[in-house]
C-alpha cells in the first residue's frame, strides 16, 4: 500500500498533492491518502477521484504548519499501516516532512523526483535532477521500507476523470507531541501580488538583465498579465534590486515546471537553467544568436526584446479577445 500525504489548508488541497497522489495511483494499489491540516470528511470525494481508495482524515485538526506535529501524525500512521511507500511534491512543506520522517523512521528519501517505475515486488526506481541538474541520477531503495518519494511539481500528470473511484473516509486520531508546542506560528506574510504563484504556475514570463532596468520590468508584466502567468526572474536582476528575491527562478531560487516559459532577455546560465530546464516549452528572446538559453530552447527568438515582448503582448492580448 502507498500513502500518499495530503496538506489541506484552509479547507484547500493545491494542485501538487493531487499530482503525487494520481502518481501513487498510476505505480498500482492500494492507494490510502493521509489527509493532514485542517480539511474534515468532504476531502474524501476529491482525493477518490485522483486515485484514493481509502482516506484517512487525521485528527486533531493543524491548521498552521508545525513539522513536528505533522511529522509525529505521519509517523504514528506509518507504525500501524506499514505502507511500503509514501508518495508527497517536493513542495516546501514536502521536502520538510520527507527529510523529518526519513531520519525518524530510518528509511531513504527520493527527493525531488521527475520520473519513476515500481516492479512486481513494490520495490521502487527513481529518477532525480542531480548536481545542479547537469546529470539525471537513477536511485533504488534499500530493504527498508517505506520508500519515500518526494516528487517534483508540475511533472506528473493528474488522474483522467474517468478514473474516478469512492474512496472510504476514516477519521484518525493521533497524538501531537507537547515539544510540537515548541514551534508557534505567529503569522503569516502572504506577498502582496496580481499574479498566480510562481512554484503552482503552468504559464511563467521571466526577465534578465537583457531588460536594462527596472522601469522596464513591465515588459515582463504586461505579457504575463494577457497569459494570466506569473511572473519570474534572474539572480541577476534580483540582486540588482529591479525585483524582489520571492521571483527569483533557479539554483538559489524557485524550481519551476511550468507547461510554458518565455525568458525575455535572459542568457541562460547554468544557475538559472537548473531552475526552469524541466518546463515542458521553453521560448527565450534574446539579441545574441550564442545566447546558451538558445540551447535548451523549443522557440528562440533573436531580437530585441523591446521589439519582441510587445509584439508578443499584442498577439496574445488579439488571440484572447478572438476566444472570448
Ligand atoms: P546576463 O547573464 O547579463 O544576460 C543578459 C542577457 O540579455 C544576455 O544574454 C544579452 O544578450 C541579453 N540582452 C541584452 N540586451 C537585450 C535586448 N535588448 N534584447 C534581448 N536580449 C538582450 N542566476 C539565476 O537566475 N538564478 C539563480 O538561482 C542563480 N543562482 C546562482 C548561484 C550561484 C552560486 C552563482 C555563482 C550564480 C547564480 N546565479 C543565478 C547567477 C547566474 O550565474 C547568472 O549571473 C544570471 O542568471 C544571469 O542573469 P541574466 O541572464 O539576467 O543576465
């Protein structure tokens, strides 16, 4: 059996959950989600339809993120279930949850995960971005079990419709240490933006220095305001201080996997590459035909972005207006 954990957070499940959850599904039954954090028993219907055949709603409810409480629910559900794999996004909260319960049940951890295959024995093969994406690793688990995968964003499809099964809801109830108190939230700064959060994208514009200064940041803007994308950017103009470091995309920034990128006047350095290279269509516009983001790209564009982005701008805003 494979869990597969499900944060619900304000009474809400974001699309990462519900992508390693239909994965769990895809590797073969059975499938039990966990949910976690604050939903009740009308989770059950959506997480039957991406792939659980059973749910188990813990209580008490955690609506603020507290890693040791998480944890410890996980924990003490893995004891008595004894899933041979626990499937979660390498999410922020993922990766914190996985990394925790890979020390406390002693077992490995896959992280970061773009594709994956389980044998006849339920025994799992994974493959990882490594080095700063410059090698695919391919990683196997030791005897220990459960197996855990953290699996990367954006990458693995959601379950068709039709797939759709009742899944059975439990309620669980489990025990929150006293040291979880430890850790208080004390509030939350949600970033005051228009657009849709980078990491959940499927449409991204980013910028680079290529832009010329921060006045010009709109070009970015404007296109990613007709797409309804978010928007991103280099290290470069981050540091420049043109933009703030939450829009920053790769190495030590957001990792992306977005269905399109278009990279306006971005050279393409290996820092920023590892941060965008999984997006399923990658365009750039840039002046230098040598530009290494013409690499990795499926549509190169050699012009000025001045010329460009609000052609592109246009074109778009004409096709939306067309479709409506
Ligand atoms: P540049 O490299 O200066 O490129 C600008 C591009 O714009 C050029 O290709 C140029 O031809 C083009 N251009 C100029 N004018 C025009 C025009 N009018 N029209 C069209 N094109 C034009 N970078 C990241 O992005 N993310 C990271 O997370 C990151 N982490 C890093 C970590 C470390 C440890 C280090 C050392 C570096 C890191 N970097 C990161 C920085 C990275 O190495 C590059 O310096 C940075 O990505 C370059 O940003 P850029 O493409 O905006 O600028």
């Amino acid at each position: 059996m494979i869990f597969a954990i499900v944060i619900v957070h304000k009474g809400e499940i974001v699309r990462p959950f519900l992508e390693s959850l239909s994965e769990a599904r895809r590797q073969g039954g059975p499938v039990t989600a966990v949910a976690i954090g604050d939903g009740d028993n009308s989770v059950a219907g959506t997480l039957g339809r991406y792939g659980a055949d059973e749910v188990l709603v813990v209580e008490p409810k955690l609506p603020d993120w507290n890693l040791e409480a998480y944890g410890s629910a996980v924990a003490e559900l893995v004891e008595k279930h004894k899933p041979s794999a626990i499937f979660m996004p390498a999410t922020v909260h993922g990766r914190d949850l996985g990394g925790w319960l890979g020390a406390r049940l002693k077992v490995g951890v896959a992280a970061d995960v773009t594709s994956l295959s389980t044998d006849g024995s339920g025994s799992i093969k994974a493959k990882r971005p490594m080095y700063s994406g410059k090698v695919v690793g391919e990683v196997a688990f030791s005897a220990d079990r459960p197996q855990i995968v953290l699996l990367r964003p954006n990458i693995f499809p959601l379950l068709a419709e039709s797939e759709k099964r009742d899944a059975k809801v439990t309620s669980v109830t489990v025990t929150v240490p006293a040291t979880a108190g430890r850790v208080k939230l004390l509030r939350t700064e949600v970033p005051q933006t228009e657009t849709v959060e980078l990491t959940q994208a499927r449409v991204i514009v980013s910028g680079g220095r290529g832009l010329q200064g921060p006045e010009n940041y709109h070009l970015v803007q404007d296109l990613a305001k007709v797409l309804n994308a978010a928007t991103g950017a280099t290290r470069m103009i981050v540091d420049l201080g043109w933009v703030d470091h939450s829009l920053q995309v790769g190495q030590t920034g957001k990792v992306v996997t977005p269905d399109l990128y278009i990279a306006l006047g971005i050279s393409g350095a290996i820092q920023h590459l590892v941060g965008m290279q999984t997006a399923k269509c990658i365009v750039a516009v840039n002046k230098d035909p040598d530009a290494p983001i013409f690499k990795i790209a499926d549509y190169g564009i050699v012009g000025d972005v001045f010329q460009i982005a609000p052609m592109l701008t246009e074109a778009f805003r004409k096709r939306a207006t067309v479709s409506v």
